[in-house]
C-alpha cells in the first residue's frame, strides 16, 4: 500500500498538500473497497460441484470503483470528494488457451440492485495477461459520463487465473492507492448443449391429427417415400403420424434448457408435403411452401437460424404440416440444437 501527496517544494504556486484526515479518508476508503475483493470471494465459497451440475469453472469477484461521486440532489454523497479509479489486471496462469467470461455487475445507492451486463469473453493465450480498466466497464455496463458507479466485475475461467485490482484516488493527482489480490471459488455451471434435431433420431412427437388433438405419440419413419420427395437432408428420414387423411398434422420436438443458458441457437433445414410452418414457443420461425413453382416436386429446401424466443426449462419447436388431399403425407427436418451453460441436470 503506498500514499502520495502533492510536494510543494521548489515551486511558488504548487498546490498547498491536502489536509492529513481527508488523505486518511480516502486510503480508508480505497483499502475497503479493495477488500472487498477478497470479502467477495469469501462470501461465494461453496460446495467444488454442486448437485446436477455436469461442469465447473473458477468465479473472480472484483470490486470496481470509477469516476467522480456528484451527490447530487437525486443521488446521496458515497465517497469522499476526488476521483477513483480500477484496474483490474488479469493473467492466465496456465500452459493452455482458453477463453474467459466477463460479466459485470452494478451496485446502487439506497441498498437497490442493478443490471448485469450481459457475457462477454476475451480469449488469453497460455502465460498472457490483460487489463480492466475504468473504460472497459463502462462500456460493458452500457454506462456514460463521468459520474460514479460501481459494483462487481465477475470474471469466469476454465481454469485458474492470478486477478489483481488496483484502486488509485486523488483530486488531480494520485492521493492513495491500494492493490489487492482476488481469490477464486470453484463452482458448478450447467455444461454446453449441442443436440440433433434431426427426424428419424430426435424425439419428435404427433400431437394432433385431422381429427383433434391425441396424446403425444413417437412419430412413424415413412417406410417408401415417394420417389417425388426430396432426399438432400440425409440422414435425417421422412417421417409421419401414420395417417394420410387430408388435413392439418402437428409435431413437436421439446427440449430443456438450464437456467443460466446462453447464446441458445438453432438451425434446420426441411422439407414437407404439401406444405409447413413451424414455430420456436409459439413464434413463427419459417414457412415451407407446398408444392408449385417455387418448390417443384416438394424438393426445394427451406431453411433458418433461429435465435429466439428461447426460454429456461422446456422449449417446444412445433412443426404444423397441412395435408391438402387424401394421399402421402410427412416432412424431414435436419438441424442442430446449440447453447452455452445449455444442457439440463
């Protein structure tokens, strides 16, 4: 821990050196904020790998403080007049790549909670090292201007990385200073999901036919599809309630995602007879045309990315075919299921 003051020797309009109990105030209050950086992590130890978690990664708390607190009539006075600022310095300790997550977390007056940013992540070669500083969380936080703010930055790795936070204040110049060391938990986190959606694999099921809606029942593969029908989408198969009756055939796929997820996608190809729209929870995510001009021979694939709406816990993709006459009837889908922290004890 280091304290320096202005010196006023050896020129006739220095700055007169701050008095002695608002220096004391302010290393006082830096050396709190620091540590907190290691009251944080204290507070978070828990079980290595909690019960259902199928994975786990080394969680950083660090405590940041920037700008200038205004104590303003809307905002009550936090800290000390002067300016603070954070540095949090990052080093990747292992002989491996990997990539860290950042989120970051802002704290408000009068006991009330702010938002989370949302993840961001920073690949770090083997021995490399970074810094977070005042800038960086801003943007992250989605914050501007000068103002205070403050809260935590929690920086999540799939292994152990040395964090360090260096909290300066001053009025002009730097008046205190203080480095803290912030320790890590090991903790449990739901793991990637990357799953087929693929007909003839995926548990798709039929849950209404032309006369009503029925009890989820395993769709049927189609035993010969007709020699009209597209067959680009190997190996996902053709696949059909049973029936060929003439009217409107529902499917469903249902998936879990865990709680935490993110970057959920989904991306499929497909082909139906006569014709299909298909929906992610209710929201229209394609229209397979039936057969005409612009799908001959229901042979031209349709096709999209989806990123949403996905929900925690159980998710519904609905394909809806219409049969328009009595005769051969199905569709073929081929796609994949994807999200980070995915994957359902």
């Amino acid at each position: 821990m280091r304290i320096t003051t202005p010196s006023s020797h050896g020129s006739s309009d220095a700055r007169p050196p701050r008095p002695r109990a608002a220096v004391r105030a302010l290393l006082a209050l830096l050396t709190a904020a620091g540590a907190l950086c290691t009251a944080a992590a204290a507070a978070a130890q828990g079980p290595a790998q909690p019960a259902g978690a199928q994975d786990s990664v080394y969680q950083y708390p660090a405590k940041f403080v920037c700008g200038t607190p205004d104590g303003g009539p809307a905002a009550p006075q936090l800290l000390a007049p002067g300016r603070y600022f954070t540095a949090i310095n990052v080093r990747n300790r292992s002989a491996d790549s990997i990539t860290i997550r950042k989120r970051f977390a802002l704290a408000l007056p009068l006991e009330r909670t702010g938002k989370v940013s949302p993840a961001a992540t920073a690949p770090m070669g083997p021995g490399q090292a970074l810094t977070i500083a005042c800038p960086d969380i801003r943007d992250h936080a989605g914050v501007t201007g000068a103002g205070l703010v403050e809260g935590f930055a929690v920086i999540e790795s799939p292994v152990e990385l040395d964090i360090t936070a260096v909290y300066t204040a001053g009025a002009g110049t730097v008046t205190t200073m203080d480095v803290e060391r912030c320790p890590g938990t090991r903790i449990g986190v739901c793991a990637p999901v990357q799953a087929t959606l693929n007909t003839g694999a995926a548990q798709w099921t039929v849950v209404q036919t032309p006369s009503g809606p029925v009890a989820p029942t395993p769709v049927t593969l189609v035993p010969a599809p007709p020699s009209v029908w597209g067959t680009g989408l190997s190996p996902a198969r053709w696949v059909f309630s049973g029936s060929t009756a003439p009217g409107t055939y529902v499917y469903e796929l249902r998936f879990c995602l865990c709680k935490a997820f993110e970057a959920p996608a989904i991306t499929f190809r497909m082909l139906a007879d006569d014709r299909a729209t298909v929906f992610l929870n209710g929201t229209q995510v394609l229209q397979q045309p039936a057969a005409n001009s612009v799908n001959p021979n229901f042979s031209t694939i349709a096709g999209a990315s989806v990123a949403g709406p996905f929900v925690p816990g159980i998710n519904v993709l609905r394909v809806v075919v219409t049969n328009d006459s009595n005769g051969p009837t199905g569709f073929v889908l081929a796609g994949t299921l994807s999200a980070v922290r995915g994957r359902c004890p």
